[in-house]
C-alpha cells in the first residue's frame, strides 16, 4: 500500500532514499513507495544506458574518434547537463519525499554531499568537453579563420610566429583515394624571424584500412617544380614564407603554394595541411605521458642548443628509452652530432611521429586529455574543415600502423647535393626517382612490394 509522503522535519530513511536515487534515479522512489514516479525516473535512464551501451558494441573502435565532431561534442553537453538536471531532481524528491531538506540534521547534510558529488561528477567532465570543442574549432580551418577561397581569407596562427596566409583551395578525397597531409615543423625558438618549414613530412593514410607511408622533404631542397611550370629557385624551407609576401606572383598563398610545390615533386595531390609549432610539440609529448622508442643508433650532439637557446649538448645512447617531452624535442631537432644531418634526423621525427601515434591508441587518451587538448590548442593549426576530422582520425585509426613504409629523400638516390652562389648547401632533385619511388609506396595493397631504403 503507497504511503503519504512524511512532513516531519528529520527522517533517516530520506538520506538511504536519496542515496538510492543517486544510484539510478527512480531508485529512492521506488524505496519510498511512489512507484509511477519511480518508473517516470527509471525507463529514461535505462533507455540511455542501453542505447549507450548498444553504440559500444557497435561503434567501439569509433567512440573516440568522434570526440574530434563539434557536433557530436555539443551533443554531449547538451546530453550532461541534461543528466545532472534528472539526477539532482530525483535526489532532491526522494529526500523530500520523507523530510524537508534541511542542515539541521545529519541527514540533510548527507543528502547536500550526494548533490554536490552528482554536480562534480557532470561539471567536469562537462568542462572537458568544452575544453575540447574550443580544441577542435582552434586546430581546424572554421576555428582558424581560414576560408576555403584561399586568397585573402584569414590565417593560420602559430604560437610565437607571425600569421600563416590561408592556403588554396584543394580537393578533397575522393572515395578510396588516399589522404595525403603535409605536415610542417616550424621552430620558432630564439634568433627566428620567418616561419621556416625547417621540417616537412608527407603523411599518406589509406581510408580503406591499408598501410601509411611517411615521407620526409629535405629543408634544403632546391629548385622545386611548382604547379604552373616554375622552378622556386631557393631552398624550399622559405617557399611559404616567400609565397605569402608576394600574394600577386603566388595567388594561391604560402601555405597553399607549399602544398601544391610538394605534391609536384612527390607526383600526388597535398588534400591537407598541418602546422606544427614545435616547442609546443615538447608540451603535447608531456601531456600523454612521454613515449617509448628504440634508439638503433647514438645521438651524441656537444652543440646542440634548447628551445630557449641555451648550449646543453643532447646525447642519447642506443637501446629502449622513454622520452619526456624536452628529451624527444631534442631527438627530433638534434642533426650536427658525429654521423647526423637533415636526413638522420628526419627519420628520427618519423619514429617519434609513429611513437605518438602508438601511445594514443593504448588507451591513454581519455586521461591525458585535459593536458593534451592545452597543447594541442598551442600546437596545431590546420585546414582541414571540422566535420573532416573525425573521418580522418577514423582512417589514421584503422590504418595498418605495422606496415608502415618510411622514405627520406636523401643521397644519392634521390637528390644531389650541390653549392649555390645565393643558398649556399642545396640539395637538386631527382624527380623521376622521387616520383617513381612515391607511386611504388602508394601503389594498391594487391600489387605492392615494400620499398627498399636506402642506408644513410
């Protein structure tokens, strides 16, 4: 038989109803004998855990990739602050029910505590969210004001340089085409004035599950062919910053007269462009806990300087090593030790690139990620449009990370090095052996033989 719900101002019974609907809400209506409403609390709650617990089972591996979706993120929150309104109304009722909620008494106070624990439980994770739509709208062209015209269109901007020009519009991928992004490395430590591309690397992901490839640009690379049938006659770690001072002879703007200048040397289309800053770069390593390389051969480099400019020297011997974040800036910007150059260290940033990689898809993402979305935020700038990320993060996701194929264009192979009366040390290319080596990598799975690589 239900009971009237009890006007007497203390009753521990209110704080076990309380503590029940705190559990799953409808719980401490059910205790207090008002069944409809319990049922009226109950049946939304259990409709979102199965429905929650259905899209898991069916979209696991996606889960995560969708907290790169503005939409789906504002969905979330929306979807939270709705939840932390259906709890707090069924804790406060099942208390009420049989007390008024009052500090008085012992069992006021406990049910004040489970209110402010429900509150706690969705504000932070609420804030996350937040935390990341800022995160995702920053990196992606909407968030950096980029227009998709690419002349005159806003900026990409990179903490401590000036701003980037927008770039040109390119295509995108079509059905199983193979996404290919540029991603460059800007120093922008002391003594830096332009936004040098000192590191350039073409990232190529097969949509449909096959192996990426890597494949590092040289900074001194002369005489690239661009789009309209000119040579950039000076090295083409300055063709972006060149480009965007002279938006009359290059319309398409800096960074997209970079894209357009490496997919002709490489013989493939540039769809995406991301800068990385990489100071921020040491920031982004911290946030997910360092990661774990193996060293196959000793970096000892006495002149090395820091990101502040300081001469510390960077040494690091061979074998398994768990690299913070200063320790993997200095492996990925070290080049004058005994042994090293541009093309040593390009292969040791494309090990750090796949060990980044590694390290968010163990699992650590969700608890690296207040820190991580921070760095990210001072880090990255991209044009790739917002409701793309989530696609691409799904393709990197899936890609066969086991089979990745790694290219440095580097003597003899592939370019020649050579003395400019003007640049000083310049690398000439080999086209026809760039171009022949990138389709060999990026041929169908069916056909394709792994590439040999040249030693260093």
């Amino acid at each position: 038989m239900t009971t009237e719900p009890s006007a007497r101002a203390a009753d521990p019974r209110s704080s076990l109803a309380a503590l029940l609907s705190f559990v799953l809400p409808g719980l401490g209506q059910a205790y207090n004998g008002r069944r409809a409403l319990a049922a009226m609390l109950l049946l939304p709650m259990l409709l979102l855990v199965g429905a929650a617990a259905l899209a898991i089972a069916l979209e696991g591996r996606t889960a995560l990739v969708q907290l790169l979706s503005i939409r789906f993120l504002v969905g979330l929150l929306v979807l939270d602050l709705a939840l932390l309104g259906w709890r707090v109304l069924a804790i406060a009722q099942a208390h009420a029910d049989r007390a008024r909620l009052e500090l008085r008494h012992w069992s006021g106070w406990v049910t004040g505590i489970l209110l402010l624990v429900t509150l706690g439980m969705h504000l932070l994770p609420g804030w996350y969210v937040m935390k990341a739509i800022d995160t995702v709208g920053a990196v992606s062209l909407e968030g950096s004001g980029v227009s998709r015209g690419g002349v005159g269109g806003g900026a990409i901007g990179l903490p401590g340089e000036s701003q980037l020009p927008a770039p040109s519009d390119q295509p995108e991928p079509q059905g199983h085409e193979r996404i290919n992004v540029l991603l460059v490395g800007v120093d922008s430590g002391p003594g830096r004035v332009t936004a040098l591309t000192d590191t350039m690397l073409l990232v190529s992901i097969d949509p449909d599950g096959g192996a990426p490839a890597m494949i590092s640009v040289p900074r001194d690379l002369y005489g690239a062919p661009l789009p309209d049938g000119r040579v950039y006659n000076a090295k083409l770690n300055s063709l972006m910053a060149f480009a965007a001072a002279r938006p009359g002879e290059f319309p398409a703007g800096g960074v997209g007269t970079l894209k357009a200048a490496v997919g002709e040397l490489l013989g493939l289309k540039v769809h995406y462009f991301g800068a990385v800053n990489l100071l921020g770069f040491r920031d982004a390593v911290d946030a997910i806990g360092g990661v774990d390389i193996v060293v196959e051969r000793a970096v000892n480099d006495p002149t090395y300087r820091n990101e502040y400019g300081q001469l510390t020297g960077f040494y690091i011997s061979t074998g398994e090593h768990h690299l913070n974040g200063t320790t993997a800036l200095a492996f990925a910007r070290s080049r004058k030790g005994a042994g090293d150059s541009d093309f040593t260290r390009a292969d040791r940033q494309q090990q750090l690139l796949a060990a980044i990689r590694d390290k968010l898809s163990a699992g650590n993402l969700v608890f690296s990620l207040p820190g991580l979305l921070d760095a990210v935020r001072n880090t990255i700038s991209t044009d790739i449009p917002g409701d793309r990320l989530p696609w691409l993060a799904g393709a990197v996701q899936d890609a066969d990370m086991g089979g990745m194929e790694r290219l440095v264009l580097q003597p003899p192979t592939y370019v020649t090095p050579a003395s400019s009366a003007t640049a000083g040390y310049i690398l000439v290319p080999h086209l026809d052996a760039i171009r022949m080596a990138v389709a060999h990598m990026l041929e169908p799975e069916a056909t394709h033989t792994p590439l040999p690589v040249p030693s260093g």
